[in-house]
C-alpha cells in the first residue's frame, strides 16, 4: 500500500488484522472491517489470508531502457528468468532480488507467471521493490545488457568456472533457466560466461529459487568495481 505505482481499489481486513497493520496505513486506503470468514470467501480456496485480502490492479509495465537507466554506486545486478513458470519459485527469487538490492528481474512475457496472488505472496513484498520485467525475447534483452557493459553468465549445472571466478567487477546479469529444460541454447549463446553452484553430487541440483538466492549473495559479497 506504500508504494505509489500501486493503485489500491480495496481492503477487507479483520479487526485483528487491522490492528496489525495499523489505522495511519490503512487510512491511506478505502477499507472495510468483515469476520474472518468474509475475507475467506473473497480470496482462493486454501489460501492463507492472515485476516486480510486486498484488491489492487496490476503495476504499470516497466520497460526495460528505463530501468536500466537508472544509476547506482553499487554493482548493478540484473537477474534474468529464462522460461521459469512456477509463480512460487518466481515470488521467491523476486524475494532474494530486494533482499540483495538487485536492479531488476526479467522475464519473457509468454512464458512468466503473471503477477497473480500466488507470485505476490511468495514474494512477500518484492513484486513492489524490485521491477518486473517482461520482454518479448530474451536474447535480444541479453545483447542490450551487453552493450551496456553487464557481463552475462549464465547459471548452469554444466558451468565452465565456479560462480565465484565467473564475475569480474561491474554491473553483472546473472542468467537462470528452468528445472527442467534448462536454458535454451540461444540464451545461453548470449551469455560471456557459464557458472556453476557446487553441490553434493548426491542432490544433484538445488531449487532455482535457491540457486537464485546463493548466486545474489556470492555476487553481492564481492568488491563492486
């Protein structure tokens, strides 16, 4: 509700929930005090509500020109969602991007959850922080970060160099594929290099979301520039 690109229509809270979160925010919205199980109604079965549902429209688009544009005193770090559909594992990364202050999160707009209940509370608050970031083609978002000076790598299990060698100081787009299928072959031929996460051979991989969250951190630790 803080954030001002958000247009909020309504909220539904409980007399608890409202107490929580405190009359001064809530003033800022048209809002009504219902029995919890008014607001179980108004939200999806099994969901878990916490005695508050609120209804909003989605954010205005960002374009990725603009994002980029913006300056930082910091390393800027891009990630980009090659095919990655889960909304749970999309909110999660989201999650880790505002935790480690990345730039922005790309995604192709055919293939990306769209900014549904079930992303926005995966991630917890992040959907509001960090841009999200459709393109029609990921390759093509690839070579403009390159001829911005972003060095892409690309996260694979297959990876020629550690995460931790991949990096060279400056602005960097950390590049992930799904699951299963991976990153496709023209994504990845847009990246500089390949990187990989080492893990116990009898796991196998982690979580994208995990990866995601690891990859951040060892990228943030590094000296910026």
């Amino acid at each position: 509700m803080t954030n001002p690109r958000r247009k909020v229509q309504r909220a539904v809270l409980t007399e608890h929930a409202a107490t929580s979160i405190g009359r001064s925010l809530l003033g800022r919205v048209r809002h009504e005090i219902v029995p919890a199980d008014a607001v179980a109604r108004l939200v999806p079965a099994g969901a878990v509500h916490q005695g508050a549902a609120l209804s909003c429209d989605p954010l205005p688009g960002w374009d990725l020109a603009d994002v980029l544009e913006r300056k930082s005193e910091k390393r800027r770090i891009v990630l980009v969602l090659d095919q990655i559909s889960d909304p749970h594992n999309v909110g999660a990364i989201l999650r880790s991007a505002a935790a480690f202050g990345a730039a922005a999160v790309v995604v192709q707009d055919r293939h990306a959850p769209p900014e549904s209940g079930a992303l926005a509370k995966a991630a917890s608050g992040a959907l509001d922080i960090v841009p999200y970031v459709p393109v029609v083609n990921i390759a093509r978002a690839l070579e403009e970060l390159g001829q911005l000076g972003f060095w892409r790598i690309a996260l694979a299990g297959d990876g020629e160099q550690l995460l931790s060698e991949a990096a060279p100081r400056g602005d960097v787009t950390l590049v992930l594929g799904s699951e299963g299928a991976g990153l496709r072959r023209l994504v990845r031929e847009r990246c500089d290099v390949t990187a990989v996460i080492p893990v116990e051979t009898e796991i196998g991989s982690l979580n994208v979301s995990n990866a995601a969250a690891i990859a951040l951190y060892e990228l943030r630790r590094q000296p910026p520039g």
